[in-house]
C-alpha cells in the first residue's frame, strides 16, 4: 500500500514539475526547454531560432531601461522585469546592456568613437543603427534568448524577425551561425523612419537577415504614409518626416505616389546650390538643399552652365594603417580653397576597408563641394563594401553637366573588368552622351591600360582594350587612378589622365609623375578639356 501511494506521488511530482509539457500563462509551450537550458542536440541548425517561441517562456520579459515600450507591444501579457534581474529567459536589451552579456559570443556588440555601437558577426564588423540581433544560448544551466542591436531599433527589428518565424516565416540558414549552444543571426531593419523599434502606422518595413552583404534599397521609402520614389540621387537616411537624398550628380527629382498631403521635408545633400534652379524658399548651405513640400513631384535640375573646373585626385589611402595621410588634409584643404563646381575621388579611399579605417577617414571627409567617386579596390572589400554603400551608394552612376556627360562605374570587382550588364549599360550610356551633343567622361579606379613600359596595373587586358576601343569610338575623356603618380597622355588614340596620388605611397620618381597632387580640369566650351596638375607638398 506504501510503495501504490509513493508511486502516484511521484507521478504527481513529475507532471507537477514540467517534466511533461504544459502551457505557460503566454500560451506557449515549453517542453523543449528543459531545467538544463536548450537541448541543442536534438534541434538542427536554425531550428532553435525558428521555433524559439516554443522553447522561451515568454510569460516574463526582462528589459533594458528605455525599452519597456517595446516589450509591452511585442509582449503584451508578459510580465516585465528589470534587465538587471536577469538570468535566463528572454531579454530585450540595449546594445549597452547586451556588451558584457554577448562577450566572447560568435555575434556580439563592440563600439568605436566614430560609428557608436557595432555588430561583431564572426570577425566582421557591421556599422549603422539599423541591425538587429537575435540570439539564443545556454549559460549557468539556463537558457537565454535575447534581442538586442546597435539602436533600439536595433532590437525592435530583432524581435519583429523572431514573431515572424514563429507565425511559419522562413530562416535562411546560411544567415544563421551555429556554435556549441549558441546559434544566432543578425537583422538589418529598413523604413523605422522614427528609430523607435515598432512598425508605426505610415511606415513601411523592409526586414532581412544577412551573412555579410547587407540589404540596400536606394530609392523607395514610405514616410509618413506617402510613398516616396527618388531618380538622380539615393535616400541615404530617413528621420521621421526628414528623407536625406545623397545626390549623385545635379539632377535629382523626387516622385510620390498615393500622396497622403502631409509634407515632408527633403535635404539634398553632395551638392551644389551655386549651379542648380532651385525653387522658391529653398534653404541652401555649401554642399546642400533643404525643400519642404507637400507636392506630389519636383526636381532639382542644373542651370545652363558654360565653361567650368573639375578637381580630381585619386588614391588617398595610408599605406597599412588607419590614420589618414597628412598630405592628404593638405590635398583637402588646397581643393576646399580652389576653385571647382564639384571634384571628383579616383578611389583607394581607406588601406582594407576596415570600420576602424573608414572611421578616420569620416572624421576627416570636410568638403565644400561635393564628392564623386570612383570606387577603389583597397576600399570595397569585406566590410568596406557595406561602408562604402551605406554613405556613398551605388558604384555605376552618370550625370550630365554643360557640355558634358560624367560616368562613373566600378571596374575592380570582375577581375578589374565589367561585366555583361555594365557594358550593356555603359553603352547606352555613350550612346546618350552622343544623342544630347555631350562629350562624355569616363571615370574609373583602374585605367584601361598601364602607360608605363612593362606596367601591369591597368584593367585586364581584354577588357582594357574593349574600353579603349569604346572610348575613341565617342570621343569620351578618361579620369582614372590606381596607379601612384600623375600622367597625361593619349593611348590608342584616347585622351585620359590618372591622378592616384593623393596621399597613398608613391611608384615612381618625381621627374616620372610621382609627386603628390591633385588636378585641375577647364571643362571647355565644345568638348575641350585642358588638364593642370597642382603640385602638394607632404
């Protein structure tokens, strides 16, 4: 009788203590959570995310000071606690609070002076308020599941992403890392046009995990309800009712669709107010223009300009460090005191594209005109490339100006080519260029051919020799950089110069063209160019 009564009450100890599923007052399961934390050997990868609702006990959320909001909208019948008091469960955390608790995690949160709080995914660094952070691990026998980023938008995206996974939504597995009893993925949010972490009514949400190319999307928002569509530029940053366009030439319009008449405020940045028709109220600085309206379309389109003066110079890298050259500032502010409607940078901007890199060389970007590149290979590499988009878009772009049609394409990612569509896409461009009566300038990193004898630093040799043949075919202008000097001369019958001595070390001797400098160009009336370089000393 003894050992009957023992026998049921541990029968009911056992169902008593969750040893058999049950429901938590959120209504979720939590068999899969055992006392012992997640059991990572029995789930595949990415399964412990995909189903991590059904692992949490989402009954208790503990949060970061300032973030008690988001809880309560993506947790609503939880029970809010301090994150202070945590120790397992799940955690909405401020990138501060997540620092000390993600150390020495697969993805973590670092910090730099320049960019604020960073994504650290594997050895690679992620920049910008827009990530966010999901991650699940055992720790102290417990199991965690915390939301975090680099803003609270940050962290809102992230846990935007998991309730979509747990209503069926799809994990790509090659975004997820998976390590011992951890696994994680990273999130990048945008259209949070107020930066508050919650999908708010006349925002539009763009959601997406990534390995190490990061989502962009240039030209399409919608604020404040209205659905805005931008041509000549791309939307670097949206801040509320504020849409900051960097302009990649001097033509930009702005369209939307479905307009709720709200008005919306546009700052043109990259820009010359000096050359553009602008309308009435606009508000100009240097390099922008600010336009509040509640008109459905406008743009901003370039004066009827004569002759002109360029500024180009190129390859203004430090050789293996992060700190900029101090020939470079010298280079800067001679270019910021001359005389130019816009310059032109031939690339090599930073030594590897390291965040590290690109946060002294933004600390030192102070220019009074604006700045159109050509993308070097010493920048768009690993974690350069999401940099080098995030402020400075699209890599093939074109505008027109006077008698002159600029192109700007990035010749240093097909094996210092172009590829299909880039062709298909510079000849139309050419072809535009003759249409209009406009000579055209073709600018790129690496020039079509190395004019040195023996040189090898130009494109590849078939692709060089296609450009080569392009060019003389429209009489079009070549400004590229890469190789470390200054030259001006004709190849194949083509007239081109490369200035890729602004800064990075030099290849050959003075009397060769190896001083540092920067290039006057006299846009002239007909399509004649002349060509001065400005010596600068180091």
């Amino acid at each position: 009788m003894r050992k009957a009564v023992f026998g049921i009450l541990l029968i009911f100890i056992v169902v008593a203590s969750g040893c058999i599923g049950q429901e938590t007052p959120g209504g979720t399961s939590t068999t899969g959570s055992p006392a012992g934390g997640i059991d990572f050997g029995s789930l595949e990868k990415g399964q412990v995310l995909a189903q991590w609702k059904g692992l949490a006990d989402v009954s208790k959320v503990y949060v970061s000071e300032g973030y008690e909001d988001l809880a309560k909208h993506y947790f609503p019948d939880a029970q809010v606690l301090p994150a202070s008091q945590y120790e397992g469960g799940v955690a909405i955390l401020s990138p501060e609070d997540a620092r000390a608790l993600l150390k020495g995690k697969p993805i973590l949160i670092t910090v730099n002076d320049y960019f604020g709080y960073i994504v650290y995914r594997l050895g690679v660094k992620f920049v910008g308020p827009d990530k966010g952070i999901f991650v699940a691990f055992n720790e102290g026998g417990k199991a965690r599941f915390v939301f975090t980023g680099t803003s609270k938008a940050g962290a809102g995206a992230a846990v935007e992403y998991a309730l979509e996974l747990a209503e069926g939504g799809e994990i790509n597995l090659d975004d997820v890392i998976r390590s011992g009893e951890f696994e994680g993925i990273v999130v990048k949010v945008i259209g949070d046009n107020n930066w508050n972490g919650v999908p708010d009514e006349g925002e539009h949400w763009y959601l997406d995990s990534f390995r190490a190319k990061e989502p962009f999307i240039y030209y399409w928002r919608v604020v404040e309800g209205e659905n805005v569509t931008v041509k000549g530029g791309f939307i670097r940053l949206v801040n509320g009712s504020t849409v900051y366009i960097h302009a990649l030439g001097f033509n930009v319009s702005v369209e939307v669709k479905d307009p709720k008449n709200v008005g919306l405020t546009y700052v043109i940045e990259n820009t010359n107010p000096a050359v553009l028709n602008l309308p009435e109220g606009a508000e100009t600085g240097d390099t922008w223009v600010r336009i509040t309206t509640s008109e459905t379309s406008f743009s901003i389109t370039p004066k009827e300009v004569g002759e002109y003066k360029v500024l180009a110079f190129g390859d203004h890298r430090p050789d293996g460090r992060k700190e900029v050259p101090e020939v470079f500032l010298k280079i800067r502010d001679e270019m910021n005191a001359d005389e130019g409607v816009f310059i032109i940078d031939g690339g090599d901007l930073v030594y590897s594209g390291k965040v590290d890199e690109w946060a002294a060389l933004l600390e030192e970007w102070k220019w009074d005109k604006p700045v159109f590149i050509a993308v070097g290979n010493h920048e768009y590499i690993g974690e350069g490339i999401n940099i080098y988009h995030m402020f400075f878009g699209p890599t093939d772009y074109s505008f027109a100006l006077g008698d002159y049609h600029y192109i700007f394409m990035n010749n240093i990612r097909n094996d210092y080519g172009l590829s299909d569509e880039q062709w298909d896409w510079l000849q139309k461009e050419l072809e535009s260029a003759r249409a209009s009566g406009r000579r055209p300038v073709i600018v790129m990193h690496a020039p079509p051919a190395d004019p040195r004898p023996g040189g090898d630093h130009g494109m590849n040799p078939a692709d060089g020799k296609r450009l080569l043949e392009l060019m003389k075919e429209y009489n079009a202008f070549g400004v590229f950089s890469h190789i470390h000097m200054f030259w001006n001369g004709t190849v194949e019958g083509v007239h081109y110069i490369i200035t890729g001595a602004g800064g990075a070390p030099l290849y050959v001797k003075p009397e060769e063209g190896g001083f540092y400098h920067y290039v006057r160009l006299g846009m002239m009336a007909g399509g004649n160019i002349s060509v001065e370089p400005v010596k600068v000393e180091p």
